[in-house]
C-alpha cells in the first residue's frame, strides 16, 4: 500500500505556510478527484467542522497557484479540483450526470495541439475535454 502524502510538507516545499484548513483541503482534493467546492468543504468539515466556507475557497485557490492542485471547469460545469498535477493528463465528461474521469494523453493523431498561429502567447498547455455518456447513462447496447 502507498504511503500518503505528507501534505505538511508538501505545503512547505510550495513555500506556503502550514494551516490546519490548508493540509485538511489538499487531503479532501486527493482522497475526492474532481470534486466540486461544495464536495470539499464537506469532506473539510468531516475533520474540522468549524472550518469556514471561505477558508475553503482562500485554501483552493492559494493550493491552485502553488501548483499543488489543479482547477479544472468543463463547459457548464462547476469548478472541480484534482491532485493529478505535473503530467499533460486530460478529461472524459459524462454529458448526462457530469462523472469526470482521467485519460492519460491522447494516442495516434493528436487533436489539435500545437497552436496554427501563437499570436505572440508562450503556450504551456493544451486542454483536451473528452465528451460522452459514462456507461452508467450510455443507452442499452444490443
């Protein structure tokens, strides 16, 4: 079995101070992948019931630009965070109950990945959103 995190230190290597909100939210983002805030702040509360729905926020956004989670919000979905960092992974959508899953990079002919024209940006990403019915919504096959 692996061994978990150490969030605390992984705070301190983002050189971010050590709070209980902070180490409880980087917990809840890598035992829930894709969960939305309000999914967080529940699992949050499960440790620290007092924890404040802002505490939460300031804690998401604060852990989403140390770069130690990764927000991510497909087209008409809420924002949903992942512990999945570091690699260029992307993203299967169930069109019907919104279930999000991982896929590792895309094989064979890539969708559209390099940019035709820059337009002067320096590009560190490329965002490929998977979408479809997950098979618990796909329709019965004959």
């Amino acid at each position: 079995m692996p061994t978990p995190p150490d969030y605390p230190q992984m705070l301190r290597g983002a050189e971010l101070r050590v709070t209980r909100p902070r180490v409880a939210v980087l917990g809840a983002v890598h035992a829930h992948p894709h969960a939305d805030t309000e999914s967080i702040i529940g699992a949050v509360r499960e440790d620290l019931p007092e924890v404040s729905h802002q505490a939460v926020y300031d804690s998401l956004h604060t852990l989403a630009a140390a770069g130690l989670v990764r927000r991510i919000q497909p087209a008409g979905s809420v924002a949903r965070y992942e512990a999945r960092i570091g690699d260029n992974h992307h993203h299967l959508v169930c069109r019907s109950c919104g279930t999000v899953a991982d896929v590792d990079c895309a094989v064979g002919a890539a969708p559209c990945l390099h940019a035709s024209d820059d337009h002067g940006f320096t590009i560190d990403e490329a965002e490929v959103v998977f979408w479809g019915l997950c098979p618990a919504c796909s329709p019965t096959r004959s």
